[in-house]
C-alpha cells in the first residue's frame, strides 16, 4: 500500500508563488516516477511536471520556466515550486507515483491564483 500525501496548496495572486510538497508513505520512494497532475473544473487532468527515479525531469509546455520539480530520496517527498503564477494554473494538483504498471495517486490539493 502506498500512500500520497500533498500540501501546501492555497489562494496566492497573480505573479506569487506556491511550494507544493508529496510525502510518499513507502521507503522505496526512490525507485518510484513522480509526477504532478492539475484538473481544473470541466477539464482533463493533466501532466505538470514529472521527474523519473534516476532524477530526469519534463514539463508542461505551459508552466516551462516557471515550475521545477524535485525529489529528495532520504526524505520521501517531492516538491513542485510555482513561480509567476497564472489564473489558469487554478486547478486541483495531484501528486502521482509510478512503478512498473502501479500507478498511485494523492487526494489533491487546492491551488487558486486569483486576485
């Protein structure tokens, strides 16, 4: 069993920043592919930021620049850092973890960019 857990979620204005942070429940976090998912209302959930468990990372076209994921092995966790933040980067942020054909998914956490 593994379980995610996000935080750090909240209402920041336009051009802030948030520090969304996943702590993952099973020592074999480092071998796990991270990623960070958004859903907005009436939208698909998608793809963020992912780093893989060798520490390569990929981006959203769109948050390219502004957003860096990390890892840190010893402490189980991820982090996604949003800069320059945007009204529609408001969505519903999802910590996810990958391995082999497990997918595992954290309950989210609110992020609104609003004025």
């Amino acid at each position: 069993q593994v379980q995610l857990v996000e935080s750090g979620g909240g209402l920041v204005q336009p051009g802030g920043s948030l520090r969304l942070s996943c702590a993952c429940s099973r020592s074999i976090f480092s071998l796990f592919h991270m990623g960070w998912y958004r859903q907005a209302p009436g939208n698909q959930r998608e793809l963020v930021a992912a780093i893989t468990s060798g520490g390569s990372t990929n981006y959203a076209e769109s948050v390219k620049g502004r957003f860096t994921i990390s890892r840190d092995n010893a402490k189980n966790t991820v982090a996604l850092q949003m800069n320059s933040l945007k009204p529609e980067d408001t969505a519903v942020y999802y910590c996810n973890a990958k391995l082999g054909l497990s997918d595992y998914w954290g309950q989210g956490t609110q992020v609104t960019v609003s004025s």
